[in-house]
C-alpha cells in the first residue's frame, strides 16, 4: 500500500485490539485498524468509527447499570428512589428502574444526571428544598 506522506509502497495495515472504558462502565475491546509506513514512521489510525462507537455504548449501557445500583444503596430502597424521581421532576414514577432493564435507551442528559446523583447525592436534597411558589 502506497504512503501518502512519502509516496513508498511500504506503508502495512495492523489490526490492534483497543479498548475504552467509560467511568463506572465495563472495559470494552474494540479493533483498531493502524496503516503504518515502514518508511517515514507515518502511524495514520484508520479505525471504522463505528467499532469504537458500539464500543463506547457498550460501556456506557454497563455504566448506566452500575449507577442504578450504586445509586440505589445510596438512598436504600425504591422508595426513596421514587422520592428522587419526586424531587428532580422526573417522570413517570420509577423511570430510573425502567433504565435497569433498558440501558440503551437512556438519553445523554439523563446520563449526566446519573453520574451527578452519584457523584453528589447531597444535590437530590438541595433541590428538593428548593422554595416554589405558584401565584
Ligand atoms: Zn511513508
């Protein structure tokens, strides 16, 4: 295969097994497509997208799971998870159950809200005693 920085015939692809792995998620392997020129040292990483983006999302799904699970040890039982849900807005009652069962379909923003009840608990609480009023 021709270089396209020195223009040699010397340029060999390599499948390398790469992995991600999302904060709370599983290491997930991936392979990784590398065209190297044994010439000019060019390393140019020729990867289909798509690998590394089911990757990615297989990652995140075991992420989400583990969140859930964390989260529910932190404020003990369905109940107080339900009074989360009540607290933040979210709707319908017992959505973040729902997420056990159906990681792929959590959105980015509810991703993000997992990763901050998580990270800050204390926040469910903060915003719960937000004052409303309604005039
Ligand atoms: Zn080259």
């Amino acid at each position: 295969m021709q270089c396209k920085v020195c223009d040699e015939d010397t340029v060999k692809v390599e499948e390398v097994q790469s992995s991600i792995k999302e904060p709370f998620g599983s290491k997930e392997y991936f392979t990784s497509i590398a065209e190297k020129c044994s010439n000019c040292g060019v390393d140019v990483d020729a990867s289909p997208d798509k690998n590394i983006m089911e990757a990615h999302k297989r990652s995140q799904n075991t992420a989400v799971v583990n969140m859930i699970r964390d989260i529910k040890k932190i404020f003990k039982d369905d109940e107080n998870l339900i009074n989360v849900e009540r607290a933040l807005g979210l709707r319908p009652f017992a959505i973040i159950n729902t997420w056990l069962d159906n990681p792929e379909k959590v959105t980015c923003s509810e991703y993000a809200l997992l990763e901050i009840i998580l990270l800050q608990p204390d926040i469910v609480y903060m915003v719960d005693n937000l004052e409303r009023s309604c005039d």
